[in-house]
C-alpha cells in the first residue's frame, strides 16, 4: 500500500484517501484491484456505482480523515479514519 505521504493520482494532485476494492491477508498484496480516489472536500452521501460493500482496504493521506456510515446517506453508525 502506498504510504499516508504518497497520495497523489497520475496529474500530481493531492488525494485525500484510496479506497481499494481487493484485500489479502499478505501485506505485500493488498491495496489491489479497482482504487476509488477521494480528493479533499469530497462530500459522497452515496458511493459511486459497484461500490457499495466493495472496499477491502483503505489509504488516508495526511492532514485528511475519512468518515464512513455503515448505511446509505450517511445513516447508521459511523466511524473515522486518519493516516
């Protein structure tokens, strides 16, 4: 996976997260599959198509948090993640 400090998509920008839809339980093979970036200030009540109950593994970049609700439109119990 890449590191907190490393978020930045192929034109140089800063990301927020990256969400990752395939896991392992080898470290040196997670991180894989379809990536979901999330840029700062990005507000998804919904996630995009085919996401939903897809994301195996996860990335914050620094200085961001990422809130997810375990159900649809922010609904449902809640929790945060940082770098």
């Amino acid at each position: 996976c890449p590191s907190p400090s490393e978020l930045r998509p192929s034109n140089g920008t800063r990301l927020c997260a990256l969400l990752y839809a395939d896991n392992s339980p080898y470290y040196e093979q997670c991180c894989a599959g379809a990536v979901l970036e999330v840029p700062p200030g990005t507000d998804m009540p919904y996630l995009p198509r085919g996401w939903a109950g897809r994301t195996s593994s996860l990335v914050v970049g620094t200085r961001c948090e990422l809130t997810v609700w375990s159900r649809r439109a922010k609904e449902g119990k809640s929790r945060r993640f940082g770098a």
